[in-house]
C-alpha cells in the first residue's frame, strides 16, 4: 500500500474529520508559530510532543503513520544539518536546528494526516491570494498521482520478467527507470499542451463536504499557545531566549 493512499484514508477516517479544516490549520498554525518563534530547547520538544499527543491520542492517527509521515521532514531537516556541522562545527547549534525544523514538520504533519486534500485545497481556494497557488498543487498533486500509477506498473513488469536472477534484474531495472523517466516527460509534455489549450478561465473547483465548527480545537489552539508562550516567557531564566 503506497503512503499516499494510507495518509488520505487516514485523513478522511479519524476523529477529527468532522472537524472544519479552517479549525485544524488555526490549531496547527498556533503549533508552527511556536516552534519557529519559541527557543528550539525545550520548547521545540514540547511541541513534537503535543502534536504527536493531539494526533495519535486525539484524532486516533496510527503511531506507525505517524512516524513514517514524520519522516520525510526528519531526513530533510537532517539533510540541512549535515553541511552546518561540516562548515561551522558547532554540534549544539545543529542540534538546536533540527529541533526546529522537527517541530515545525510535526505541525505541518498534524493537518497533513487530519485532513484530506481536496478539503485543504478547496478551503484555501477561498482566499483570493492563494487560488493560482492551488491550482499549481493540484496539478503536481496530479501529476505526482499519474506518475505513481506509471511505476506501479513499471513495478509488476520488472517483477514478472525478471525473475530470480541477478543480472537479469539489474538490467530489468535499469529499463524500467529508463522507461519511467521517458513516461514522465511524456506526460508531462501532454499536460503543458492541454494547458495550453484550455480556452477557458474558470478556476478549478473542489467539491468540500460540509463540516462542523469546533470550539474545542479553536479554544485549545488559542489557550495552548498562550500557556506555552506564558511558560517560555516565566522560564526565560532556566532556558534563556537566543
């Protein structure tokens, strides 16, 4: 089962589906300004925690999906370290950017296996400003689906004619990323041209389900962040701000 799938089933069965995207990307928001503006310790830890807490406890998100949607930041957030402890060599600094940018990506990720993405998308299509960026994300969104498809089946084709020996797979392999790689600007030369000839203006529309407003959400959002930000600000003495 692709990642992809398991995050969109996820995001349209858990227990805060009913919940109204705007209220979990106010709540997610407040999470992500915490641990941008907020010292990376202790601060950016609390807020790992609580995102995981209000995911797998809260909204009943598996902790393996969790971890594997959590991952990707980790190793982009790892891939940003690496050359600044190469060049300034000072290990408390990298530590204190991984933490950051850890927190950061478990905020993003709390709205990311929350909410479905045809929601998300069809919500920001509501602020004016965002549209031409939404409809970019949905074409890569689509693109990306086109592609996946492509190597699935490049997959069962490699599978089925390899067969069990070595050399055969090797060079089996290297047909099928040839071919993919070929498939890929096919399909993308097919989508620059029917963009291209797309005579009308309208915008893309997204189809949201009706949700209910949560004054739990809102109300934690809100009262959570101000109890955090109150905490760094008393303990500003044990954990000082630089």
């Amino acid at each position: 089962m692709h990642v992809h799938h398991t995050l969109e089933d996820t995001a349209a069965n858990n227990a805060w589906t009913a919940y109204r995207p705007a209220d979990k990307a106010l709540l997610c928001g407040c999470l992500l300004s915490l641990a941008l503006v907020l010292p990376a310790w202790p601060w950016a830890l609390c807020v790992i925690l609580v995102s995981f807490a209000f995911a797998c406890l809260w909204a009943q998100v598996p902790y393996l999906l969790w971890a594997r949607a959590l991952t990707p930041a980790l190793a982009f957030g790892l891939l940003g370290v690496l050359p600044l402890i190469w060049m300034d060599g000072s290990l408390q600094r990298a530590i204190h950017v991984m933490l950051r940018s850890s927190a950061a990506g478990s905020a993003l990720v709390l709205l990311v296996v929350t909410s479905p993405a045809g929601e998300l998308l069809g919500t920001a299509q509501r602020i004016r400003s965002l549209r031409p960026l939404v409809e970019i994300t949905f074409l890569t969104l689509r693109f990306a689906t086109i592609l996946r498809e492509c190597a699935a089946s490049a997959s069962i084709a490699f599978h089925c004619r390899a067969g069990e020996r070595r050399w055969r797979r090797f060079a089996y392999s290297l047909q099928a990323v040839g071919s993919l790689f070929m498939r890929s600007l096919e399909r993308a030369r097919r989508m620059d041209n029917a963009l291209a000839l797309r005579t009308s203006m309208d915008e893309v529309s997204f189809w949201v389900p009706a949700r209910r407003s949560s004054w739990k959400l809102r109300l934690t959002a809100f009262a959570g962040t101000g109890s955090v930000a109150c905490a760094a600000f008393l303990l500003r003495g044990a954990f000082p701000w630089r």
